[in-house]
C-alpha cells in the first residue's frame, strides 16, 4: 500500500514521487489534497495533488524539502511504502467554462496549478501560465507546463533564467494591457499568494488561492487550518483549500504558518544531527 | 448478612499521587487487586430487583457479574459483563457511573454505592491479562455490512454482528482505528493498550478495519451500499465548535479536538522523538466544563504548563465532566474560575494570543436543558492574561461522511435522523448510531446505539420484508 514507484528529481530541494493508491486516483480532482505519514511516529502533513493517473491507479505528489518530515521523505526511495496516505482531501477546483484564465503558480505552486490548467483547458478555456522561481535551478516543469497552456510566461527572481521578474509583474501588465481575463488562480507561497491578491483586486477578476494552512486530520476535527475568509473563520481542509483569494485575511494565515517555527527547526536540527550521526 | 455487607466501607481507587502523575501522561487509576475487589463486591447486596441495571445504558448484568467474581469464577463474571458491553475495560474507565449504574445502586440512598465502574475494570483488565477466549463464530451468513468510524458506536456494532457471522468492515478516515477513544480520551485515562486490545479482538473475529479511508470524499454511501448489504454510521460528533468572538484565531488558541489530537493520536508529548509538535504556554485557559474540557485541562499541565484554569460560564453544580475527572483536575491543581464567560480573546502584534477578556455570570432561570442559564452581570469584564487557550465547548457532527447522501434526513443541528429502537435512518439499509445521531454525547450510549442497530441489521438481514421506516416523523 502507498508504495513509492517512481522518483524524480525535478531540482536540488523539489522531489516527485508517484505513489500507488488506486482508490485516490479514482476519485481525485484538480484542486484536491492528499494527507501523508512518512514512518509511524511521523506527522501528517498535507501536500496537493500534481497529477493522477486512473488507469494506473496513481498519485503524483511533489515536495519541497524544508523540514524534517520532507527531508525523510525525499530521502526515501522506490519501493518504499508511506506509513499512511489519505486522500482526495478538500474541495476540488471549481471547473468551469469561465473565457480566459490565468494560472500563476510560484514555487513548488507550479505542481498544483499543472492539474487546473489541463482541467481548464479540457473545459474549453483559453489558459494563460505565469510560472516563476527564486532562481533558474528551483524552477521545474516548464515543457510539462507548456502542453497545458496556451501560452506561458516564466520568470525567475533574480533572472537567472527566463524573464527578470516577480509573478506578479507579468500578471500586471496582462490586466492592464487590457486583454479580457474571467479568472485568476494564484498557487505558491502565502506572501505570493497575497501579493496575486493585491495586483488582481483593482482590476476586479476574480481571484482564487489554494490556502497551505498547518493540518493533522484534514477532515474538519481539529480546526488547526483555521483561515479567515471574508471575515469569516473557515476550515481549509474542508471548505477550502481554494478561496476567494480577495477575501482572505492573509497575515493571519502568514502568522499561523508560524505556530511552530521553533519546534520545527529543533525536529530538523535533531534529525540532521542523527544522520550525521549514522553517516560518521 | 446484608447488615455485615453493609458495615464494609467503599474500596477506595489506588491512585498515582498528584504530584507524581501532573507531569506524567501514565494512567492515573492503577485499578483494583484481586482482594480490593472482592473486598467491593462483598458490598453488593443482590438486590431482588436491581435497580443498578436500570441506570446502566446498555443494561449490564451487573449483580450477576458481581456474584460471579465474588465467587472466584473469573470466567463466569467475563461471560455475566460481556454479554451486554463488548467494551467492559473502557467502559470501567471512561463512563459516568455517579450519574448511570452508582446513582441507582440502593446503598447510595444511605450510604456509597457500590463501586460498579471499579468491579468492572477489574474483571476487565482480568480478562485481558489471560489472553481474550475468542467465541466459536457460527457459519458466515453471506451477508456484508459496512461500518463507518471505528469509535465506540461501530466498534461495538463491528463486534456484534461478527459474533452472528456476518462479514465487517470497518472504513475509518484516520490513520489508526479506534476514534474518540484513540485521538480524544487521554492516555493517563485510557491506557491506548486497552483499546488496541479491544480491536485486536474485532479483528480475531475476522472484521476487516480500512484506515485512512475518508467515507464521502473516497466513496460515498451510495457507492458503499452498491457493495454492501447494510450500512451503519458511526462517525460520531467530530466538528469541533468555536467561541464565535472576536480573536479565536490567534496562535496559541486551540481547539481541544486539536490539542487532544496532537497530543494522543500523534503523541505530541513525545515531541521530537514523534514528529508531530504541540505548544502549551505557561498560562493556559480551558473554556467549557465537560469531560474534553477536563483531558484538555490535565494534558496542557502533563505538557508543561503551569497553571491551567476551566473558565466556564456555569457554577459547579452545572459542570457536565464526570465527578472523578473533575476530583482529579482539583487533585492536580486546576484552577476552576466558574460563572466565567470570555468576551474577547486578545494578542499581540505577532499573532499570538495574550489574554482572555471574560465577564462575570450569574445563574437565571433553568433554561431548555433544565440547568439555570448564566446571565452575565454588566460592567464585570476583567482581563485573564494567557499564553493559551483551549475551546472545549462541543463538537458536532462532521458533515463530510453525507456528502451526496440527500436521503439521510438530518436535524437542524447536524445530526442524523434515526430511530432509537432501531438505529434505522431515512435512506434504505443505512442504519446510524451514538454522537452522530444523539450530537456530543458518552462511550456507553454510543455503544448502546452500535448495539441496537446491530440487533436490526441482523433482523433485518434475515427478513427485509417489513416497511423500512416506522419510526417518528
């Protein structure tokens, strides 16, 4: 069960791994989450869905390696079984025939907004990609990306590669160059997804986010992915994890990712220590 | 003679000492030995009509399992408990028993009731150091049943209707079987041994548990009954419910269901050697009284806080925790602020949660549920600075599992329509039972409805002829 069939290293901290759960992929939607525990005395951390293959039974996950618990798993290998993998998980991507739309996805965002926009696409939308990295060697799928566009932008911080820009930059002049867009999607770090926000709202385009609040269950139990949306306290697990990216009070969700920084960084410091440890 | 049986005092619970046990998630009630219990059971007078079994959810054969364990038959007194609580070890622990079986007992009109609760742990725990005697099973019927949630509810109705040879199994969203009782009631209440044990014997019987299985996002229940005969919900009440007041999302403010969580399924008190972290302030704050209130109180203390207070709206006579759980929250120096309601929760610039804003009450008149309803008194807003604070006002249930499922006829608070003698729902083969139906309630009556919904299922399983609804409404 969750076996691990294949693994690919799409750059120095972003692993993709395809795992085996026929039942997920018989169900799993664009937009959708999957809850994962590496070993027994692992965590549950949730991850989005990248891709999924019905007739092979799979799930495609990608994972940025920054804690402990994503360290160990892009450590682990083909043939290994997840200790539990629970999904589909939350609401899937509202898919519809919105005219054109605008994907941007940042970071390991690029993973989940490749599934939208084949949705999109298949929906009959014309579908626009803004994709961007911090640097040249973190950005990943750009061909994968490319066959699910009509057109692509990419661009990296610090211009290492593709156009010099933040995302939100091209995205502006896009709005503002006055061609019609329905519908904005905006995946990847909080503060980008915030920033999406802010350049979409004067235009008045609709804008959605997909919230990667801190989860154990991802059932609605515990209430710790607790969002405010339109001054409203909703769960991301169940009623998100995409919202209308205008309402969401996003330096709270930035101040909740925050909750356990410091235990966090002692689980890493611990479990690096004990690999140097083996490795000597 | 009655009159000598009545002269033996109570037999007290050994106990871990507080101060030992406040920093330590070991279970609190070490239990009876074999001479403290007989010492107890020498207490029961066999009452010709014992009222005991009247208090008792699940009618528990109570005198007679007394008899037998008095009379050294160990495996008789097995037989007498089990054959109306298939959970006996759990139930020993977690029930209310002041308000159920010890409220009837005769001797409590004069003096202490017999320690039923107690007794029953005791055979309990006695059965499960020999090595469980798995029952001769009769012929399979062919017959499949689903139950959804593995808490007490459809553990209980996995067990009863394997025992009539049907085929079970299980579907649970989380990643170990076993619901309330694994993520919710603390270890130092409920040792996680005892209710592994219980599903280790499901499993002897031959259910088959699927974890991490989201019933309404995998499947839904029509897909379920496309594979299987019956269908039963137990899902109970998950939904955890928020103060509604102005900085409920603060960091440092929990849900109990989330510090419960972390704390026992995860066992974030193993933190780092577990992954999963938890973070209790110095300062911690329990809203709310009831039994959750209380394992949230005694877990921020195990966890490292230094001092805990229940702030709740009501007086003492209202708090709804059973009596032993608040007895040893006051053992371990909890601090109970009654007639207490928080207005505001306030924090600062980070994020962080600083304090409690609360008003004083005072009791009017009893309201719908017959317990006086707090009034707060005007101008007594006093601030409660807190590094931590804890909802421990509810749940309800968790609307996931009817997702497509618009025959399930449900309540305006959530919960699902069913009928008490049956457990039978609106939509055809679809049978629900314990929080789910009756919101937030305890493990015996969950386990009562797992019970009567299994006697149906297996009724209705050998003759579906009769009208499906007969219930009200």
């Amino acid at each position: 069960m969750y076996r691990i069939l294949a693994k690919e290293t799409l750059t120095p901290v972003t692993k993709l791994f395809v795992i085996e759960a026929p039942e997920v992929a018989l169900k799993a939607k664009a937009g959708q989450f999957v809850i994962l525990r590496v070993t027994e005395e692992g965590e549950r951390i949730p991850l989005t869905i990248a891709d999924y293959d019905r007739q092979a039974g799979t799930i495609t996950i990608v994972v940025q390696e920054v804690g402990k618990t994503t360290k160990l798993l892009g450590m682990m290998e083909v043939g290994y079984c997840l200790a539990s993998f629970t999904g589909p998980l939350g609401r899937p991507t509202e898919i519809e025939r919105y005219g054109t739309t605008v994907l941007v996805g940042g970071g390991l965002g690029i993973a989940p907004i490749y599934p939208i926009c084949r949705s999109l696409r298949e929906a009959g939308n014309y579908v626009i990609g803004i994709i961007g990295a911090r640097t040249k060697e973190l950005l990943f799928w750009e061909e994968q990306m490319r066959s699910v566009t009509d057109e692509l932008i990419v661009c990296t911080d610090d211009g290492s590669y593709a156009r010099k820009a933040l995302v939100t930059v091209p995205l502006k002049e896009l709005l503002e160059s006055g061609r019609r867009v329905d519908c904005v999607w905006g995946i990847g770090p909080a503060i980008m997804m915030k920033f999406v926000a802010l350049t979409t709202k004067p235009f008045g385009v609709k804008t959605i986010a997909s919230l990667n609040s801190i989860m154990v269950d991802g059932t609605g139990m515990c209430g710790a992915c607790r969002v405010s949306v339109g001054g409203k306290t909703r769960f991301a697990c169940v009623d998100g994890p995409e919202f209308d990216a205008h309402e969401v009070d996003w330096d709270l969700l930035l101040a909740r990712q925050r909750i356990y920084l410091d235990m966090e960084k002692l689980a890493l410091e611990t479990f690096e220590r004990e690999l140097a440890r083996v490795k000597s | 003679m009655p009159k000598d049986r009545m002269q033996i005092p109570r037999q007290k619970m050994p106990t871990r000492p507080p101060e030992e046990r406040r920093r330590s998630f070991e279970e609190v009630a070490l239990g009876f030995d074999m001479d403290l219990a007989l010492a107890e059971a020498n207490r029961c007078l066999q009452c010709k009509k014992p009222s005991c079994i009247e208090g008792c959810p699940v009618q528990v054969r109570i005198p007679e399992f007394i008899l037998a364990l008095r009379e050294g038959d160990m495996w008789g007194a097995v037989g007498a408990l089990k054959d109306k609580n298939s959970l006996p070890a759990i139930c020993g622990r977690v029930c209310p028993q002041e308000t159920q079986c010890e409220a009837k007992c005769v001797l409590g009109r004069k003096g202490e009731p017999v320690a039923i609760g107690r007794l029953e742990r005791f055979v309990a725990d006695w059965e499960r150091a020999q090595g469980v005697r798995i029952p001769e099973l009769p012929k399979p019927s062919g017959k499949r049943i689903a139950i959804v949630g593995s808490g007490p509810a459809g553990l209980t109705a996995a067990g009863d209707l394997a025992k009539m040879g049907h085929a079970v199994e299980i579907f649970e969203s989380l990643h170990v079987p076993g619901g309330v009782l694994m993520y919710g009631i603390p270890e130092f209440r409920l040792p996680k041994e005892v209710v592994r044990a219980e599903i280790s014997y499901l499993e002897k019987l031959g259910v088959v548990i699927h974890t991490n299985t989201v019933v309404g996002k995998l499947y839904t229940l029509d897909e379920l009954l496309e594979r299987f005969d019956a269908l039963f919900l137990g899902t109970g009440a998950g939904l955890p419910m928020l103060l509604n007041i102005p900085g409920e999302n603060y960091n440092g403010v929990y849900s109990a269901n989330e510090l419960l969580t972390r704390t026992n399924l995860m066992k974030g008190y193993l933190f780092p050697k577990w992954d999963t972290p938890v973070k209790v302030g110095e300062k911690v704050a329990v809203v709310g009284a009831g039994n959750v209130a209380m394992d949230a109180a005694r877990c921020s203390l195990r966890l490292g806080a230094k001092e805990v207070h229940i702030v709740y709206r009501r007086s003492r006579q209202e708090v709804p925790a059973r009596a032993e759980e608040v007895h040893h929250a006051e053992e371990e120096g909890i601090i109970f602020d009654f007639l207490t309601n928080p207005v505001e929760i306030y924090g600062n610039q980070q994020g962080w949660v600083t304090g409690i804003r609360c008003i004083r009450m005072a009791l009017g008149e009893p309201d719908a549920s017959g317990r006086r309803s707090p009034i707060p008194i005007e101008g007594s807003e006093f601030d409660m600075p807190m590094d931590t604070v804890i909802m421990a006002l509810g749940t309800r249930p968790n609307p996931l599992v009817f997702t497509d499922a618009v025959r399930l006829e449900r309540t305006r608070h959530g919960t699902v329509v069913a009928d008490p003698n049956t457990g039978r729902t609106k939509m055809e083969r679809v049978w629900a039972g314990g929080d789910i139906v009756t919101g937030a309630a305890t493990v015996i009556s969950a386990m009562g409805a797992g019970r009567i919904a299994a006697t149906d299922i297996d009724r209705y399983l050998k003759d579906s002829s009769g009208p499906w609804w007969s219930g009200q409404g």
